[in-house]
C-alpha cells in the first residue's frame, strides 16, 4: 500500500474548512507538519534529496511552525495584487487576433494532511494554495463548422502618416492626368474621324467631278483629255511613212506621232506639193524629194521644215502592205466610194464598195488607200490612205514583240534608221491608242504655192508635232517666198533673181492686185535680211515691214505694180 493515504478513505481524518476565497472555493486548516523523513531522489522533485538514515554530522534542527496560509488580496475590479498572472490558453471565442485567451483553471483537489502520531506513515503533503480562476465566458450558442465573426471582434487602426497628405496629392495628380490623357486620346480620335471624313468626302466629291467631267480614264473625250495634259511638256515619238505604189507609181506620205504624254496617237497627211528644201538648199516639193533625195534626204528636209524630231523612215511598198493586211486578218474601214477592181474585166464586180465597216482584203486594201478619181483632188486620196493605215494598227498586236514578229514576217529591207526591233514597239504602242480610240488623222494644210498654209504652226506643227517652223534651213541661207500682187506673171522672174541673190526660194502664189510692195519679216533678227531682199528685187528700203511671213519663209515678198520685172518691155 503506498505511503500516501486515500485523502477519501473515510477513516482518514478530514481537513477542516475555514472559509471561502474570492473565487467561492473552499480554504482548509492548515494541519502541523511532522518530522520530514529524507525522501530519496525524486526525479519529479527538480532537486537532489538524501535518502532516509542517521547522519552523525547533522545538525538538530529545530522544528518549524507551519505557517498559515497567506490569503490573497484583490483591488476593486476583483484581480490578485500579489503578481499572479493566470496562465493563456486558446479560445477560439474569444477575440479575433488579440493574442490573449483565458481559460478557467480547474480546482485542485485536497490533500489533507495524514494523522499525526501514525509511525510508518509518510505526512501528507500540504495542499497546495488554490489557484484563483476567471469565469470562462459563454460559449456561443449558434457554432458551427463556417465560423463568422461579429464587427465588434475585428479592431482598425489608423496610423497617421507625415507622407499620407503628400500621397493624397500625388494620387489626385496622377488620377487628373490620365483623365487629362484620356480626354486628349478622345479628342484626337474624333479630329481623326472627322478628317477621315472630310477627305472621302473630298474624294467621293473629286471623283464625281471628275466622272461627270469626263476626266477620269476611259470616259470623256479623249482629244479633251489629251488638251488638258498638253499644258506641260510633252513627250512624242515620231516616225515618217512613205507608201510607194509599185503598180501606178508615185507615193504617199505621212507622219506617225506618238504622244506618250497625252496617251494619243496622230497620223499627219503630208501633201507631196509640200515644198521643202533639198540636199543643196534649193525649193523642191515632197513628192520629187522622196523620189530623188530618198528617205535620208526627206527625213533631214521635213525635220528641218517642221522643226520636228523624226526618229526613223519606214518605206512600205504596195506589195508589202497587202501582204500585212493579209497577215492580220483583213481590216475594217468606212469606205467613201466605190473602187473597181483594176485587173478584173468590164463589168466585173467593184474590188471595194462603199459603205460603213467594209472588210478590206490585201489586195482591197492597196485598192483603196492609193485610188484617186480623175480631177480629185489630191487630199481626197491622202484621206482614203489615212483610213488604211488606222484599219492596220487597230489590227495591230500591242505587245511589241508579237508587233515586231508581224514586221519581221514583211521580210523587207529596213531602213538602218529604224530597225525592226524598234519599228515594231512604235507600232504596238500607236496600236494601243488605236485600240482605245485615242486615234486621229489630221492633215497638214498647204497652199497653191507649196509654203504652208496659215495658222498650219499652229494647229498642226506646234500642237500635234511638238515643233516649230524654222527660217532657215540646214546651211543657213535665208528662205524666202513669193506672192505677186502685180496682176501679172512675176513670180518666176523673181525666183530667179532671188536664187541668183543666195537665197533659198520656197514657193511664190498669186493674191490680190496692190499699188506697192512690200518685204515683210517676222523676227527682228530677220530684218537685216528683208532689207538686203528688198535691196536685191530692186525694191525701195520704206517697203521693208515688219509682219507674219508665209509659212516657214523667213521673209515673204508681196509684189506690187511698183515692181519692175527684169526682162519686161
């Protein structure tokens, strides 16, 4: 049995109670403690004991009172004064994050005190002093597994900061900014908007203008829009075409223009009595100077007249041009009159009949572009032979190579100032304008005399050519042309004195009978000229004028009754 009795066992003396503490529990009396045995070492004590025995080197000691309790003090809010702290523990009821929990400590249970007088028995420990404890606080009736805390648990607190006010201010900064900015990014998206908008208005309304103008690509009149591209500088490609008809002999001739800048396309007739000048400076008409100076001499003579850039010389002799008509399939023309066939028998059916889009074979072709009727004039035919040569290129490939492949199946010699190579880019590109109905005839206007006719520089050399007529010519003798106004046959006593003189005679017409003569120049570099002119033909100094000259002559001669003329009685 141990040496600690049952403080229960009914035969064990009860301790006595004397009161009650603060905390309703009861206080027992103190019972006088006995000689305390050394108790051996106990592990659980924290402290070295000596075993029970005698020891002759101990000292008596003397007994020691017990002591009564000391009873604890509380101030008025019922808390211990003697620096008790009750021990925490976890609550989870109590505040949310305070850090501090209590617990209510359970009572210890009495020891009392064993009997004194017993032997053998160990004295019962004194109680120990009881602990004082705080009532738990009431559990929460309505817990359950998601707990939710009440306002009144949580606790905030503001900590005033010196940079709170500074960061106020930034932040309202910032915040007006990016409002300022996003108010800048909407009215910029807006001014965008409304420009976009003025513009396609702007657009729509240009192009509308223009639609109805007829100055977009494709609608309109294509003469208006090449007049409206002509008023800077232009670009122009032009070769000289002459027709030689092998079977009733003579030629044709005409300049192909073709003006990059304006997209057209221009065949000018040329008039074999135009009057040019030769290798040797002397008066000759266009017909004999193909015949007699070739293409080279003719070229040089209409680049000169002209003041026109001419490229090269395509020489197409009848036989030719029916085989390329035959290449290309037949061509349509609007035919002016009818044209019998010259080798068929009387009363054979016509080789050509007139009328609108008549099919033109090679043979028929030929026909057509060289037939003049017996006292037509020689416009008439120059007109026909225009039509033949817009019925070809409207035929014509206009891609350069399959036009330089129709060229090359010709086999004629051609002439080394035009290729075949290049010949054929110059056709497919004036083919082009045919094709879209960028294409015109115009016909070079000259006079009795063979001088162009007026406003000829104008309309024809300066619009469509590009050129300006000249006075000179290559060697730089002064040109010079007639009209007599004597009433009588001057013209050739005159060109015979001027020759003679130096100068260069390029036609003499007949106009109005007049009193006096007069020599008249145009340019004032021309005016030392007209006088030696005047001088020459045996006229006054007074007669000597200044005007508008003939032509391309850079002094015209206007004879009058004054004149005398050489070798008259």
């Amino acid at each position: 049995m141990n040496d600690q009795q049952n403080p229960y066992d009914p035969y064990y003396p009860q301790p006595q109670i004397i009161g009650y503490d603060a905390y309703g529990q009861p206080v027992y009396q103190q019972q006088p403690a006995q000689a305390p045995q050394q108790p051996a070492y106990d592990p659980y004590a924290g402290q070295q004991q000596t075993a029970y025995g005698y020891d002759p080197y101990a000292q008596p000691q003397a007994p020691q009172q017990p002591q009564a309790p000391q009873q604890p003090s509380y101030d008025g809010y019922g808390d211990r004064q003697d620096g008790y702290a009750p021990q925490p523990s976890y609550d989870p009821y109590e505040s949310y994050g305070s850090g501090q929990q209590w617990q209510a400590a359970e009572p210890a249970a009495p020891v009392a005190a064993a009997p004194a007088g017993v032997p053998g028995q160990r004295p019962a420990p004194e109680p120990p002093a009881p602990q004082p404890t705080r009532p738990a606080p009431p559990r929460r009736a309505e817990a359950d597994d998601d707990r939710d805390y009440r306002t009144e648990q949580f606790s905030f607190i503001e900590e005033p900061d010196e940079d709170s006010e500074d960061v106020i201010d930034w932040l309202k900064f910032t915040e007006s900014r990016s409002e300022r900015r996003e108010e800048a990014r909407r009215r910029g998206r807006n001014r965008v908007i409304a420009l976009v908008v003025v513009l396609v208005l702007a657009v729509v309304g240009g192009v509308g203008y223009l639609w109805s103008a007829g100055l977009l690509p494709g609608t309109g009149d294509p003469e208006q829009q090449g007049q409206a591209a002509a008023a800077g500088p232009q670009r122009r490609d032009t070769i000289v075409l002459h027709l030689h008809d092998t079977q009733g002999g003579g030629t044709s001739t005409a300049l192909l223009v073709d003006n990059s800048t304006t997209k057209q396309g221009t065949t000018v007739l040329l008039p074999n009595a135009l009057a040019v000048a030769d290798s040797e400076g002397a008066a000759t008409t266009l017909g004999k100077s193909v015949e007699e100076d070739g293409s080279s001499g003719t070229r040089e003579a209409l680049d000169t007249l002209l003041g026109a850039k001419i490229a090269g010389t395509w020489r197409l002799d009848t036989p030719y041009l029916e085989n390329l008509v035959e290449y290309l399939g037949g061509i349509e023309v609007d035919t002016d009159t009818t044209v019998p066939d010259p080798q068929g028998k009387k009363g054979a059916d016509p080789l050509v009949v007139q009328g609108e889009q008549q099919t033109l074979t090679g043979r028929a072709a030929v026909a057509y572009a060289t037939f003049r009727a017996s006292g037509e004039a020689e416009a008439k035919q120059l007109q026909r032979f225009g039509q033949v040569v817009n019925g070809v290129l409207r035929k014509m490939p206009s891609d350069a190579t399959n036009a330089t492949g129709a060229v090359e199946y010709l086999q004629q010699i051609a002439d080394p100032s035009l290729p075949e190579k290049d010949l054929g880019a110059s056709l497919a590109k004036l083919a082009e304008h045919a094709k879209t109905g960028a294409y015109k005839t115009a016909l070079l206007p000259v006079g009795q005399d063979g001088a162009l006719a007026e406003g000829a520089g104008d309309s024809v050399v300066k619009d469509i050519l590009g050129g300006k007529a000249t006075a000179l010519d290559a060697s730089g003798v002064p040109r010079v042309s007639i009209k007599d106004g004597t009433g009588e046959d001057a013209v050739e006593a005159a060109k015979v004195v001027l020759i003679n003189g130096g100068y260069a005679f390029v036609g003499g017409s007949k106009t109005e009978s007049r009193a006096k003569s007069e020599v008249v120049y145009g340019d004032d570099a021309q005016k030392a000229t007209a006088a030696e002119v005047a001088k020459t033909l045996g006229l006054p100094a007074g007669s000597v004028t200044k005007g508008k000259p003939a032509g391309t002559a850079a002094v015209t001669v206007v004879l009058g009754r004054d004149y005398e003329i050489p070798g008259a009685s």
